[in-house]
C-alpha cells in the first residue's frame, strides 16, 4: 500500500513511517524543515518540506493521488503558546486543514486515514467526572478533530 503522511519528520509521523515501510509499505511524506536534531529517517520514505497550511488544493491532490492510506502527524499541542481566543488558533493548525485534506483524500480515492491527535483525548473519555472537555480548549479541539474526521466516514 502507498501511505502519504503529513507530519514524517516528527516523533509519531517518522515511527509510523519506519513500521510501515519495515511491512512492505511505500511512504512519502511532507514536513516543515529542517529534520529534529537526532532525528534518523528512514532511508525509503519519499519526503518533501513544505508547509501543509501553505499548499493549495491541486498541491495535496498530487500528493494524494494514488495513495491508499493517508496519516495526519502534523498540528500544534499544547505546549505551543498560541494567541486568543484559543481554542480558535487550536482549530486553525488541527481541525480546519485536516477537514480539507480529508475532502481532498476522499475526492482521490484514498480508503484508510490514521489521525494522530493526542493522548489527552483518551483521558477526556475516560475520566469524563474531570469534564476536560469542557475546561480545556485543546482537549477539545482534540476531540472536535476526531468528530469532523469521523463525519467522512463512509457507511
């Protein structure tokens, strides 16, 4: 299977890299520059730097177009100190421009999609007596990610 990762340079992007081309899989990837210090990519991982936010629809497209499987390892967290409101500058970097790649994943065919979000989202489900949903605007934006990814579900 062809897998298109956004996000290949990073802590899970270059792992999810690494097992899937280990299992026979082609990758290729885009990621902003340069590669982490001590960071060693697999050799087979087709990459290119360039910023997710900054390329257009037809640039996905290619990208896109025949691959099978689509990974999301890009986004911000919570440790990157963002501007007010929030919640909205969470969504710029992690809802809104998965919401378009998935459009333009289901328009190419692509058929399986891994988002890698973030741990807390589990927490938030787990110990819902903490509401973390409601008290912190990047769990939610988490969760709101998972929920807009889910709606491209097929049935």
């Amino acid at each position: 299977m062809k897998v298109f990762i956004v996000g290949g340079t990073g802590l899970l992007g270059s792992e999810a890299a690494r097992l899937l081309i280990q299992k026979g899989h082609q990758v290729s990837s885009i990621a902003l520059p340069p590669i982490p210090a001590g960071e060693t990519l697999h050799k087979e991982m087709e990459l290119k730097f360039a910023n997710y936010m900054e390329l257009d629809d037809l640039s996905i497209r290619n990208l896109m177009t025949g691959c099978e499987g689509f990974i999301f390892a890009a986004g911000v967290d919570e440790r990157i100190e963002g501007t007010k409101p929030i919640y909205e500058f969470y969504a710029k970097y992690n809802i809104f421009p998965l919401e378009r790649m998935l459009k333009i994943a289901k328009e190419v065919g692509i058929k399986h999609v891994v988002i890698l979000g973030s741990y807390f989202s589990y927490f938030a489900r787990e110990w819902t007596e903490l509401n973390l949903y409601e008290h912190h605007p990047y769990i939610r934006s988490r969760i709101d990610q998972a929920t807009m990814a889910l709606s491209y579900v097929s049935s």
